[in-house]
C-alpha cells in the first residue's frame, strides 16, 4: 500500500539549499529534470502531536551523535544553535544556505 513518504523544504533559494544536502549533508541523490534534485532520505519515523490546529507539520533531521555532527557542521562553516535538552532527545537548528532553520536531534527515545 503506502510505499515510503515525501517530504518537501520551502525554500526562497532551492539550488543553495540543494547543493548543501548534496556536498555537506551528502544526501544520495537523482536529478529529476533539469537539475531538480530529489534526496533519498535516511530511515525515517512519524510521531502525530496534539495540536490546537490542524495544518502544521516539521520536519526534522535526526543523528546518533549530536557533538559529532555540531562538530561537522562547525568544520563546514555551518550554523548551529546551542543544543538543547529536552525529555525525548538532544536538539540543534542548523542555518540552511537559504537561511532557513533545520532542527536535528539526537532522540532519547526508543527506535521504531
């Protein structure tokens, strides 16, 4: 039946943002046309949130080493926030190319 999922990031600079999951984040990749990239996506997960509306969604980013990945990130020149704690993991924004914020944790929860 549903065969996997896809995510899409609004971005007011596409290609900036497209070359950052392809050199830095190094997402595997197909070119769609045109130079349209489509990233294939780690193993995911979906949790559904109480909401006082309906209509948002996030999307988030997740690694098994939160200093690693700061550490990465720094060495790229790329943006992080101060991690974060929280009851269900360890959490970070990174600066997108375009300025758009992506949050990345590392969960404490269990794996599905």
């Amino acid at each position: 039946m549903i065969t996997g999922a896809h995510s899409i990031i609004y971005s007011s600079d596409p290609q900036a943002d497209m070359q950052f999951f392809k050199d830095i984040l190094q997402f595997p990749n197909v070119d769609a046309g045109h130079g349209w990239l489509i990233f294939g996506l780690p193993p995911s997960e979906l949790a559904i949130h109480p909401a006082d509306e309906n209509g948002k969604q996030e999307f988030y980013l997740i690694t098994d080493d939160i200093q690693l990945f700061v550490k990465e990130m720094n060495e790229h020149k790329v943006s992080c926030t101060d991690i974060e704690t929280h009851r269900w993991g360890l959490l970070t924004h990174i600066t997108l190319p375009s300025g758009s914020k992506l949050g990345v944790y590392e969960p404490k929860h269990p794996k599905p």
